[in-house]
C-alpha cells in the first residue's frame, strides 16, 4: 500500500509537466494460452479441451503526453474461462476454471501520427481464486499475490478520441507462485499465460 502511495503521489506532481492529460475508458477481447497443469499423478489427470480461450476485459486508462511521447498506466478487469478434461478415482469430468483479476499495466508509448506503439511493465492481481479442478489445498495457495509481466502493442488513434490498440502480454517473473506438490511431488505451474488483447476505448 505504501508503494502505491508513493507512485500515485509521483504521478501527481509530475502531472504539470505533461503538455496533455487525458482520461479514458477501455473494453476488449482476449486469447490466451490455456494454463497446463501436467498431473498425471496417481489416478488424476488433467488435459486442457482446447489450447486457446477467450476472455474479456473492461477498465480505465490515463494518458500523460508531451509532444510525441507519452505514459499511459491503466487499471483493467479482465475475465477468462478455460475448461479441462479431469481424470480421477471417481472417473473423468469436464471442469472448467474461471480466472478474475486486475491487470495494471504502465505503457510508454509514441505518436507517429494516428499511429502510436508503446510497451511496459504489467501487473496482475488475482481476484478470489478459480475452482480445484481436483482436491487438493494447492490450488488455492497456487493463485495468491501479484504477478509481473510485460505488454507491448501498437494501435490507432481516431480523431483523437478513438483508441483502437493490439497488444501482446508476457510473463517476465517465470513461475506461478513457485511450485504446487501433489503426492509429494513439485510441479512448476507458469505465472502468466501468453495472451493477444484487441481493444477500443474512448478517451475525453
């Protein structure tokens, strides 16, 4: 919390020596890489339906400009489902797993015209934690705290209002958490799932 303090009260002061300030509203679509689990443990087993699924997201953004530059941080609620064939003693089922959370992402970003490109650091915040997909504590300690990553994209801006943008978002810490053990073995579990976002907002 103090962090954020400090971070909210820099952007403050730096506010005056920004040529241009705006606000705005963002809504998109998402693909992302379905998280793998790879337990074959025992008698459970569980394998993603599909590879990719689709999501969406909806936030507020501020752009922070002077002359051709500009920052842009971002606070987006952003939603997905991924569903799984699971195997257990009691036979197999599909399950599917909701992900909730908050993407802050803080972009840097360029005006070439109506063209802009930008990139930064991104954090995600888990919000609650999705369903066991088998019964074990684990999978609910596996989705606690923040994760770190990167966007980067490039878009249009329509008469100044409009903001059309593509983005790609990466995972720079590596690993979910650490580990999550089931029948006394470790199973790295990836922090952050590749994913695409296409989005419009409206900027005032």
């Amino acid at each position: 919390m103090k962090k954020l303090l400090v971070i909210v009260f820099t952007v403050l002061i730096a506010l005056p020596a920004f040529a241009q300030f705006n606000f705005g509203l963002k809504v998109g679509a998402t693909t992302t890489t379905v998280p793998t689990y790879n337990i074959t443990t025992g008698a459970n087993n569980i394998e993603a339906v599909k590879n990719a699924g689709w999501g969406f997201q909806g936030g507020v953004f501020l752009r922070l400009g002077l002359k051709s530059v500009y920052i842009q941080p971002e606070i987006v609620f952003a939603t997905n489902s991924y569903e799984y064939d699971v195997t257990t003693v009691s036979g197999t089922d599909i399950l599917k797993q909701n992900f909730n959370r908050l993407e802050i992402p803080l972009l840097l970003g360029i005006k070439l015209g109506p063209l802009h490109i930008n990139a930064g650091p991104s954090a995600t915040v888990q919000i609650g934690s999705p369903k066991a997909l088998i019964d074990d504590p684990n999978f609910v300690e596996m989705y606690r705290g923040a994760t770190y990553g990167f966007s980067a994209g490039l878009g249009l801006d329509i008469f100044k209002k409009i903001i059309i943008d593509a983005r790609y978002n990466g995972s720079l810490s590596g690993k979910f958490g650490d580990k999550v053990t089931i029948d006394g073995q470790d199973f790295k579990i990836d922090s952050r799932q590749p994913s695409f976002t296409l989005s419009v907002g409206l900027m005032f």
